[in-house]
C-alpha cells in the first residue's frame, strides 16, 4: 500500500520520443536505413562494352577515340592491366558498342603455317589490279620520292626472302585502329575486302607505274576513286585476312613489281637514336 502510494507521488519519468537521444538516434537510422533502399543514380552517357578474350584498353581506347585515363576512371580501375575478360566496360561518352577486333597470339606453328600461306596469296592481288607494265622508264625515275610512313610502329617483318618465299612489303605492328596514313598523293584504284590473304585493303596509284598497298586494315575510310593528300587517313589497322596480328602489311610497287621502301621511307626515332649511337662508339 506504501509502494503503490509513493509510485503514484513519483512515477516516472516519460520518454519524450521527439526530444533527446531517442529521437536523434532514430533519425540517424532512419537516414542510413533510406539510403540503403534508394536507387543508384542514373549512370552518365555512355555504352558497356563486353571485354574479348585478347583485347587490351588500349585497342578499346583506340576503338573508342576515349583517353584510357577516363575509361579506368569511369569504371574505378586502378591500372589498364586490370582488365578481364568477360568483363562489362563503362565506356563513358559513346554513344554505341563498336567492335574491337582481338589480337590474340599463334603458336610459333601456326604462324610460319600462315605466312607461308600469306605469301603465297599475296602474289595473287597485286598482277590484278595494277597497271600494265611500261617499257619506258616512269616520270619519277632518278628523282627523289616523298614518302612518309604510313603509320608509326615496329616492322616485324621486312622486305625480302621469309622462310622458303619472299615478302614483297613490310609489315609494321601497331596496335588495331590506329590511324593508316596515304604515303604519298594519290587516287584511291582499290578499296575493298578482299578474297586474298590482303584482307581489307586500299591500292593507291601515284604516278604513272608508281602504287602503294594498305593491307590488312580493320576499317577502311577512302572510297574507290577518290584522291587522297599525303598524310590523309585511309583506313585503320586491323588484322583483317591471313593475318598473325595487328600490323599493317605495306607495299612499294612499281609496275606491279615490288620495291623495298625502305631505302625510300624517312628514318624513324629508332634508326637516327642507332645511328647516333654507332658514331660515338666510332669515336
């Protein structure tokens, strides 16, 4: 009875649930509850892109005309070596998926297997679609021939005897898609996909006798006709054809017959850094 009359004297205390720590603990839960329930936000224009097996950032890059930095970034990679197949790529900017063509390495088989076969077709394009033979001399005999690389790169392969046949161009690694340049000024006499180890290829013709070949290419820009401005974009490397990679395959002909163009072609970083480096062993 003395219990119950003291209670009644002091009850306790209420909890005012809208004042105090109840109530700030509650809306801090609350808070987090919510933010773990609502949506992400909408992502930023762009594609996914699904990672091939042999494909590198670089080539998807490349591909896409986006800096690496941005692609890495936009989908929180730390390195382009982080990579993997199967793995669905935010690439932010584009505005559709492209393909990027793989370059994945052969055994050392199967590449002598295909550049033995590779030679053997490539002789087959070249009699078909240049000009007839001159029994004069051509315009630019004994003159000095502007010519410029058409793409920057390492010549994995170069002009002369390969194995049991003879390699009538050089081949210049780079990476798929990057830029192939016209040589020299010219008209465009082919520019298609071809049934030869070329794949797709562009001839252009400079003057009378005088062609240069672009084969291999993944894409191909100039159009059967057109004249082209030395330096101008023609088409991007590929690996398009008998092809063991990305390179490009790069022919010197004149009336129809193979020259090698290196003697011609400008020194590259590489040959002027040697060619320094045996003048001051010499001395």
């Amino acid at each position: 009875m003395i219990l119950n009359d003291i209670r009644k004297k002091n009850p306790p205390p209420k909890l005012d649930f809208f004042r105090g720590d109840v109530f700030l603990f509650s809306v801090v839960f609350l808070f987090f509850v919510l933010q773990g329930l609502s949506p992400a936000a909408p992502p930023k224009k762009g594609v996914y892109h699904l990672v091939a097996r042999g494909v590198t950032l670089y080539q998807i890059s490349l591909a896409y005309k986006i800096p690496i930095a941005k692609i890495l970034e936009a989908n929180g990679l730390s390195s382009p070596s982080a990579l993997k197949m199967g793995q669905k790529l935010f690439i932010p900017g584009a505005t559709a998926v492209l393909r990027v063509e793989p370059s994945v390495p052969l055994s050392p088989k199967e590449r002598r297997d295909l550049e033995t076969s590779l030679e053997s077709e490539e002789r087959t394009l070249a009699p078909n679609i240049l000009i007839p033979s001159e029994k004069e001399k051509p315009p630019w005999y004994g003159k000095e021939l502007d010519l410029i690389w058409p793409i920057q790169g390492k010549i994995n392969s170069p002009y002369g005897p390969r194995g049991k046949s003879f390699h009538d161009g050089i081949d210049i690694a780079s990476p798929s898609y990057q830029e192939v340049k016209a040589a020299m000024d010219g008209e465009v006499i082919l520019a298609r996909s071809s049934a030869t180890g070329y794949g797709n290829v562009v001839v252009l013709r400079h003057t009378p006798g005088l062609t240069t070949i672009y084969g291999h290419m993944s894409v191909i820009i100039a159009k059967e006709g057109d004249s082209v401005r030395q330096g101008q974009a023609i088409g991007g490397v590929g690996s398009t054809g008998r092809s063991s990679g990305p390179h490009l395959h790069f022919e010197l002909r004149n009336n129809g017959k193979p020259l090698d163009p290196m003697p011609i072609l400008p020194l590259t970083i590489e040959q002027l850094l040697e060619r320094a480096s045996e003048k001051s062993s010499r001395k």
